[in-house]
C-alpha cells in the first residue's frame, strides 16, 4: 500500500484491512471505479508474485423489527433512507417483506434488501 498513492490516484480509500485470512491485504474503495483504478495501479507497480483480485460486494439485509404502523414499501425506504446514511449511499434499496408478529398483529417487521 506504501507504494500506491490514493491521491495521485484521485480515489477514496475508506478502509485497510492488513493480515486477512490468507496473509493478504484488504483496500476497500469508496466507489468502484476508485477500486478498477486502485487494481490497475497496483498490477501496474507490483510483481507477478502478488494476486491482485476485485471481490465484489454482496447484497445486505436488514430486518427491522418492532414497527407500530404497517408502511408500504416506498414509504418504508424513504423513512430509512432519511434515518441512514449506508441506505442513503445504496444504489438499489427494496423491501422484501413486510408482516405483522405471531403474537401482535399490531406489531410489524420488514426484511429489506441492499445492494451497497
């Protein structure tokens, strides 16, 4: 990572992970074009002894639990968006499934889809 400048680069790292499972490094980019640059520089600058890999991120889910009013599903994203930043930065935000409790049914909960 010494050897790569993010700034000559013009991209964002949000996060370095050191010693993965596998003895490797993890740069975590905030966008993916920052992440095909940072890949290009490092094959670029590094020897054919390092394994430099794109790993593609994977659909998140939330469940929210405990909701005292049974919302659609457009109105349910706005109210999260507004409330969180990491939904507000997804590119694709869904609602699942939305259901009352076993034990209330004036209780509601809603799995929801992510794609950051």
């Amino acid at each position: 990572m010494s050897n790569i400048n993010p700034t000559e680069l013009k991209i964002k790292v949000s996060k370095v992970k050191n010693n993965t499972r596998d003895g490797g490094i993890l740069v975590v980019c905030s966008k993916t074009e920052g992440a095909s640059k940072f890949k290009d520089a490092a094959n670029a600058k590094l020897s054919n002894a390092y394994e430099v890999k794109e790993i593609k991120s994977r659909n998140s889910k939330i469940r929210i639990v405990g909701m005292i009013e049974k919302h659609e599903s457009d109105e349910l994203i706005s109210l999260l968006k507004f409330q969180n930043d990491v939904i507000q930065s997804s590119k694709v935000c869904s609602v699942v499934k939305i259901w009352a409790t076993k034990k209330n049914d004036k209780i509601y909960q809603a799995t929801q889809c992510l794609m950051l």
